[in-house]
C-alpha cells in the first residue's frame, strides 16, 4: 500500500510540475510578444518622423533645383537677346553693302553700255580698213605678177619647195650628227660595261674530253673487270652505257662516252668495284645504283651551290637538279655550268652598271642553256626543251624570252635579254673557252677577208680579234666619208648571209689619205 500511495504521489507530482512548467512558458510568452508589440509601434513611430523630415528635405531641395533652373533659363534668355541682337546688326550692314554694290554694278553697266558702243563703232571703222587693205594687197600683187612674171600660186610652189630642199639638207645634217653622237657615247658606254663585267668576272678553262681514265691498283685488276668470258665488261656496260676500253696502258683503263653524265656515273662505280674487290654482274648493278643516286644527291648540291653564289632563291629542286647536270655537259668543249653561271656573273654586273634588275638578269643567265641538261634524252632543240622546263616550273616569262632570243628564235622583249645574248657571245668568245678545228677556223678566216675584199673601193681587209672583228682599208679617192656608212651595212649584211659564226663580228671601215716624203 506505501508503495501504492507512493507511485500515485510521484505521478501526481510530476504532473503539478508539467501543470506549472505550461503556466510559466504561457507567462513568459505573453510578456514577449507584449515587448515585441511595444518594439513594432516604436518603429513604426520612428519611420514615420523620418519619413516626414525626407519629405520636407525633399520639398526644400525641389525648390532650390526650381529656383536655380529659373535662373539658367532667364540667363540663356539675355544670351539668345543679345545674339539676336548683333545677327539685327550684321543683317543691317550686309543690307548696307549689298545697296552700295547694287549702286556699283548699276554705274558699271552704264560704263559697259558706253565701250560696247565705242567698240561697235571701232568694229566698223576696222572693217572698212580691211576692206581697203584688201583692195591694195590685190593692187601690189597684181603689181608683182607682173613684174616677176610668175602667179601667186607658182611663187608659193616655188618657195616651198626650195624650204624644203634647205629642210631636208639641215635634217640629214642633224641626224648624221645625232647618229654620230649616239654611236659615239654608246660605244663609249658598252666599252666601259663589258670591260667591267669581263674584268670581275674572269674564270679559267679546262678543255673537257670524251674519255675519263681510272687508275687500277695493279694490272691484274683488268683480268677481273673483264671477268670470265667477258662477263663482267659486258655487263658494266650494258647497265651504264659507257665503253671499257682495256689496252696497254699500266694500270689504268678508260671510260669512254659521249655524255659526261654518263662516264660519271661509271666512273664513280668502277672506282668503288675496284675499292671493294668485288666484281661480278649482280654486284656491278648493286654499285651502279647506288652511284648513280648519289650522283644525283650531288649534282642537287651543285645547283644549290650555284645558285647561292650568284644569290638566287626561290629556284625549283627540279630546276636545281638540272643545273647540276650542266657540271657535266659540254659545248664545244665548254663546261656549260661554268659557262651559265659567268654568263650570269656578266649579265648581273652590265645590268647594275645599268640600272636595270640585277637578280633577274643573273636569274636569265644561269637558266639560259637549261635546255643542255636534258637534250642528250629529248628530241628537239636546246632552246626548245629550255622553254618546256621554264614553262613547266612556272618561271618569269622573261627567262622565257632570255632562252628563246640569245640564239635569234625570237625577238627580244625585255632589256635584259639583250644582255643575255651579249654576256653569251662574251663567255664564248674567251680565247680558249672553246675548241674549235683549227682548218674550219683558219678557212672562216679567209671568208671573211674574201668577202669584205669583193666590195668596189675596198683596198686591204684584215681579220682580227680572232675573227671577232673585220678591219677595211677603202681607197679614199674611190669611197667618200657618206658612202662609208653605206659599205659598212652591205659588208655586214653579206657576211650575214654567207658566213656561219658564233657571236657577232664588227665590221670596221676606215678611210683616210696619206702623203710621205723623205727628207735628205
């Protein structure tokens, strides 16, 4: 029963204390919200009296903005006055002047009125002094008629043509004298360009052959070029189209064949053959290919090399290519690689000490005789596969014309073609740059003087410059100094037409008279 009335004491208790815990949160919440109330209409209050004092700053600052407004306006107001004002007086002063113009230009036509009619009068009195000059021009020429026995008409005639008879004597005077002039200073000029050119630009030759000679390190090495039965030489050349000529030359055989490209392609594998020891046909074909491309590494190299001496870029691979196989080709026993690049060399200096584009006319030079690369494997002239190669790498229609003209296949469009042709005929004209057989040389020689000595008037004829120039001694009693110029074209003509040439041949024709005597 304690128990009983304990529990039911505990239950009872924390149930008094749940009872007070609710009355204490109630009151407690009450005077919050009572405080909170309180705090609401405070601010309430305080915003309201801010409110109010915003609106009264307001409502001074809009006036103070619409007094300073006000003023501004009245301002601007007297400004407008006052340039209203000034624009009353300039239109009133422009009114002025433009009355005292009116008053002027009215005064002037009344002076233009008067001298129009002072004017039409004086009109009238030159009219009738014509008229009466007329009449005595008509008296005094009927006058002359019949003194001078000739008409107006015959008289002009006559005069006419006698001023045009002194006309064309005074022209040919002058033009003789300007020809004179001009050949004069232009030779002067060419001189001193070509001199310069060949000057600073003087390579040595070397006669080139049709055969290279390979050294051998003993005489039996021939016995194993030959090979058993004559494989081994008949194989090499078959695959390098070069002869293998075996004699009795110690140790030492030669290469023979008409393109140099060729011999050096052999060459370069019978030296690496006999270096190796190795020789028999399937090796000789090994060997042949691999010289054969490092010939062409090479001569790419050789184009480069040449067209950086010369400072020209932009130059095709293909194109550098070929001009390395002009190392290897040559005209009448001329390099044509050396030859290229100094008919480069020549052009470029004549074409600055002209004024003209230097790296095109180096450019024009260098390819010039392209054609020769390939005209050993291409039907056609070098010329002709010149312009296909230039055509095909899209080069400047200039070296076109270069290519074409330095052989006369067509004329010369461009300034620097001229000198393409000239710096040709220089580079083969060199003593020793080519061969030529000494019989077809010494009998175009005597041509030469043949055909100079058939002209009327002509005395001595002599060959000089190894052929390069004809010198002609006239009879001065026969040729006169007018009739000079006339031989000197007929000889150039007819050597023109009979006589076969490289370059050109000047015709010099001199005429002059002599006394001698002796004193005892």
């Amino acid at each position: 029963m304690t128990v009983i009335y304990i529990v039911v004491g505990l239950v009872l208790g924390l149930a008094g204390g749940y009872f007070v815990g609710v009355q204490i949160q109630r009151k407690k919440f009450a005077e919050e919200n009572a405080k909170l109330n309180r705090s609401a209409d405070e601010i309430i209050q305080r915003s309201k009296r801010e409110a109010d004092e915003i609106v009264k700053d307001a409502k001074i600052e809009a006036k103070d903005i619409i007094f300073k407004a006000k003023q501004e306006a009245e301002k601007e107001m007297k400004e407008r006055r006052k340039e209203l004002q000034l624009v009353e007086k300039r239109l009133l002063t422009k009114e002025e002047s433009i009355d005292k113009k009116v008053e002027l230009i009215e005064k002037k036509e009344e002076l233009i009125s008067k001298k129009e009619q002072e004017f039409d009068r004086k009109l009238h009195e030159a009219e009738a002094q014509k008229l009466e000059a007329e009449n005595l021009k008509i008296k005094i020429l009927a006058e002359i008629e019949k003194v001078a026995s000739m008409t107006k008409e015959e008289a002009k005639n006559y005069l006419i043509s006698m001023m045009e008879a002194e006309a064309k004597q005074d022209a040919a005077r002058i033009v003789r004298e300007i020809e004179e002039e001009a050949k004069r200073e232009a030779e002067k000029k060419g001189k001193e360009i070509v001199a310069t050119a060949i000057q600073r630009c003087a390579p040595e030759y070397v006669g080139e052959i049709a055969v290279s000679i390979v050294n051998l390190p003993s005489d039996e090495m021939k016995g194993r070029i030959i090979g058993r039965e004559g494989r081994n030489i008949r194989t090499f050349e078959s695959i390098t189209g070069v002869d293998i000529i075996v004699d009795d030359t110690p140790e030492a055989v030669i290469l023979s064949s008409y393109d140099p490209y060729r011999r050096e392609i052999a060459k370069m594998t019978l030296e690496k053959l006999i270096s190796d020891g190795r020789i028999h046909p399937t090796r000789i074909e090994e060997i042949y290919q691999k010289s054969k491309e490092e010939l062409d590494k090479h001569i790419l190299e050789v184009g480069e090399e040449a067209a950086f001496r010369l400072g020209l870029h932009n130059i095709h691979n293909e194109i550098l290519k070929l001009i390395g196989r002009l190392k290897y080709r040559t005209s009448y026993g001329q390099n044509v690689l050396s030859h290229s690049i100094e008919v480069a060399k020549i052009a470029g200096i004549m074409a600055a000490e002209l004024g003209l584009n230097e790296k095109m006319a180096k450019r024009m030079g260098l390819l010039h005789d392209i054609g020769k690369a390939v005209d050993y494997d291409s039907e056609g002239s070098h010329t002709t596969i010149g312009v296909e190669i230039a055509k095909k790498y899209n080069e400047d229609p200039r070296i076109i014309n270069a290519i074409l003209s330095h052989h006369g296949e067509e004329e010369f469009k461009y300034v620097e073609s001229v000198l393409i042709q000239a710096a040709d005929a220089i580079s083969a004209s060199r003593p020793g740059a080519r061969r030529e057989v000494l019989e077809a040389y010494i009998k175009r020689l005597e041509k030469l003087e043949e055909i100079s000595q058939s002209f009327e008037g002509v005395n001595k004829t002599y060959a000089i410059q190894a052929g390069r120039e004809v010198r002609i001694i006239v009879e001065p009693d026969i040729v006169n100094d007018d009739n000079m110029y006339t031989l000197a074209k007929d000889i150039a003509k007819k050597i023109e037409d009979e006589l076969t040439y490289p370059g050109q041949i000047k015709v010099s024709v001199i005429r002059e008279s002599r006394s001698v005597e002796y004193a005892r």
